[in-house]
C-alpha cells in the first residue's frame, strides 16, 4: 500500500529537486583535466545499472578510487546529478566511480544494497582495466547515500551480517569512508516516516537486515563525517561520532559554515560554488591521502 500512495508523491518531488539542481548546476562543466569513461554496465537492471569513471587525464601508475553513493532520499538521483561533483574530486588525484542504482518506491529495501554489492563486485573484477588501486579505495555519500555508505561498508566488514543477505560481498574494503549530511540507524526512524516506509516496505521481513548499527565493528573503516548547521539531519553527527569512538572506529567531524549563511545546508558540498562546498571536500580527500 505504501508504494502505491509514495509513487505520485515521489514523481512530484522528483520534479520539483530536478528544476533546483538544474538551476545549482547552471553553468558547471567537466573540468579540461579530467575524462569520464561514461554507461559502464555493471549488472542486469539496465539504465538501473551503469556506472562512470572519472579520473584525471595526466597520471601515473595507478589511482586511489573513490566510489560516490549518490543521495535524494532513496527515490531520486543519479550519477548524472553528480558528475560534476565526482569530477571536481578527481581533480584531486583519485580515480572517482559513480554508479546509478534502482530507486523506490518501484524498487524496495534492499533493491538499492544489492546494486551497490553489484557495482562494487564489477569494480573488484575490473579495476586492474582502469589502472584503480583497490589498495586504497574509499566512499563517499550523502544523505541517503550517507545512509547506503554507512548500510554497505557494515556489511563488507562483517561476516555475521553478511549471512542475512542472499549476495556474496567481494573482498575488498574501503580504507575510509565520508559520511556527508546522511541519516544513518533507520530501523529506529520508520515511525510515521512516509520515505522510510517508501523504502523498506517490509520492515517486517527485513527486521534484522535493517539493524545496522548492531553489527557495525571495530572493522569498519575510518570515518569523515560532516554537516552543516543549516542542514535538516545536523543533530545525526554528535551521536554518530560518539558511536564510532566507542567501537574503536577512528572519526574525524566538522560543520561547515554558519547558522546564519543559508547555503550552510543540506549537501551543500555539491553547489560547487560555494567556499564552504571547496573546504569541505578538500578536506574529505586530505583525510582520505592520510591512508594512502
């Protein structure tokens, strides 16, 4: 009942966010210095399944990659939205993947974790191809994509939660993670949360495999999280930080801007014109180098 009540409601909130990043995106181009390698297929859902390389056109040996989970609450994006943020960061020395993934309300939980488990499957088989150091591979999300980041590195570095799910999970392991403006233990939020429900539209069924915070370890990766104080999830940081400290986890934080600069919102980091968007990401990629 969920999916059919969400689906006219997502259609118009899929419209709506498409004219605003339209008109953030005004302007932007590919940077000279980078090529895209676009539509890679990954996977057996079609447009669903297609994933780009950006990386910069003068380099040697191979890169450190990055993976973009793109965000838009589940139900909207894709690698388009992003390119020119995955761009920029390749701009910085990394080999960036950014991958389309099935949306809900059409496709729910988990729909959007196995796309993710098939487009990081492709990358360990292939990576060699593309001169990527899976040695230092790090993601990136933000809000939804925050929570898949969050969702997917749980399971590459936990054998029990592993067993809940159908897939096989390649052996790879992000050395880091960004965990950008997202929303992260969901299982406790699907109270009276229309997008949640629109997601995981059989709580029931997928009571355990949606408990994520229960099997996240001291394997889990390192962490950079962020927000800004004009961001609707600001107040998931603190508790998140505090979290990771408890598991042995090490975490860096930062909010960026000020409560009175309006642009100091949720994802801001991909309005490229924004100094805040430049530090922000600058950051995320020196904390990723450390590991490199």
């Amino acid at each position: 009942m969920i999916r059919l009540l969400f689906i006219p409601q997502a259609k118009k909130m899929r419209k709506e966010w498409a004219q605003g990043d339209a008109i953030r995106d005004k302007d932007y181009s590919i940077p000279e210095t980078v090529e895209v390698i676009k539509d890679i297929s990954y996977g057996k859902h079609g447009k669903w399944n297609l994933l780009d390389i950006n990386r910069p056109k003068s380099y040697s040996g191979k890169l450190p990659c990055i993976v973009s989970f793109h965000g838009g609450g589940w139900f909207y994006g894709d690698k388009e939205l992003y390119r020119f943020y995955t761009s920029n960061l390749a701009t910085r020395g990394f080999a960036v993947v950014s991958f389309n993934y099935r949306l809900c309300p059409e496709h729910p939980f988990p729909a959007h974790i196995e796309d993710c488990n098939a487009a990081i499957t492709w990358l360990s088989e292939n990576a060699g191809q593309y001169d990527i150091d899976l040695d230092h591979l790090f993601f990136v999300g933000d809000s939804a994509g925050a929570n898949l980041v969050y969702h997917y590195s749980t399971l590459l570095t936990n054998p029990e939660f592993q067993k809940l799910y159908k897939f096989k999970v390649p052996a790879v392991k992000p050395k880091a993670v960004g965990l950008n403006c997202g929303t992260y233990n969901i299982d406790e939020q699907l109270e009276g949360n229309n997008v949640l429900k629109a997601y995981i539209q059989n709580p029931r069924k997928y009571a355990e495999q949606i408990k994520v915070k229960k099997y996240v370890t001291e394997n889990f990766p390192a962490v950079y999280i962020m927000s800004a104080p004009n961001d609707f999830l600001r107040t998931e940081v603190e508790p998140m930080v505090e979290f990771f400290k408890a598991k042995n986890i090490p975490v860096t934080s930062k909010i960026y801007g000020t409560k009175e600069d309006p642009d100091a919102c949720h994802v801001f980091h991909v309005n490229l014109k924004l100094a805040i968007a430049t530090e922000c990401n600058d950051d995320e990629c020196n904390f990723f180098k450390k590991f490199c």
